[in-house]
C-alpha cells in the first residue's frame, strides 16, 4: 500500500528538451506521463510514484508547484476537451463547478486530478516562452539551466508560455 501524501501539491510538468537520442528508460518514462512533444504540459500531483518518475526524465522536464490563477489562466486559454474544443465555464458547470476558477481551486487542493475528468485532454499544447528560454536546456535549474525541479518559479515560465 502506498502512504497518502499529507502535504498535496499540485505540479506542472513540461518538458523542454527533445528525446531522440535519449535512453529508452526516458523515452517510456515520457509516454506514461502523457508528454509526446516539446512544450506540452501535463497536471500531476506530488504522489511518490509520480515524483520517481519525474527524477528519472529530470533531464527532458522541467516541473514545480503551480498556483490556483495560474493553473486557471493555463486551463481557459490552454485547456482542451475531446473534439480539440475549448475548455468553458459551460462544461466545468457540467462537472459541478460554478467557473474554472473553482475548477482551478480542486485542483490545486487535491480533491479532483485533471487527468481524470471525463472528456478533457490531458496534455496542453504550449507556446514557446517569450523571449526564449534563460538558461540551457541541457543544465539543471539548479545549475542555471532549464531542466529539472524549479519550485514556484515555475509560474513566470508557464506565463510566458500560455
């Protein structure tokens, strides 16, 4: 049995580096997590497999916690239902919320995964960030680089990407 994470979290996950010549490990690693191409992005929570994962493809990824007006920000102008139509307030209404800002709130507060709502991709679809990326993708965050753990500051770069 897998312990239940007291402190939810809610991570965005982007990936900013292309896997051609990656290992296969990565590579597989990349499909479970839904992350085909370069610039998309997928909403998981701070579960022990999730983050064994994450450390695995640290290299191809970046990811840290997101805020509610981000994260509703992200699903209005970023979010897709099947059919590659907009995600609206009507069909958040149709899962029980009032706006996706509410949506946003369950989300972040862990009463509800995005990836599991019925009829929404789980992918979005991301721009390049404006005024490109700071560092190099190749280094770790921690290092200057792009990819790997970035807490918080993951907002300004999910900012200049939507």
């Amino acid at each position: 049995m897998t312990k239940k994470v007291d402190n939810h979290k809610c991570l965005v996950v982007i990936k900013v580096r292309g896997t051609i010549s990656a290992k296969r490990e990565a590579r597989e690693t990349l499909d479970m997590l839904k992350i085909k191409k370069t610039h998309n992005a997928v909403i998981i929570d701070n579960r022990p497999s999730f983050i064994g994962m994450l450390y695995r493809v640290q290299n191809y990824v970046t990811w840290g916690e997101v805020t509610e007006e981000i994260l509703s920000e992200m699903i209005k102008k970023r979010g897709r239902l099947a059919g590659d139509k907009r995600f609206t307030d009507e069909y958040a209404k149709e899962l029980g919320y009032k706006t996706i800002n509410d949506l946003a709130t369950a989300i972040t507060t862990g009463k509800v995964e995005y990836w599991k709502l019925p009829n929404v991709r789980s992918v979005f679809k991301l721009h390049p960030p404006k005024k490109g990326f700071k560092g190099k993708t190749k280094k770790s965050f921690a290092a200057g680089g792009e990819a790997g753990y970035r807490s918080e500051k993951i907002n300004d770069l999910i900012k200049r990407m939507i």
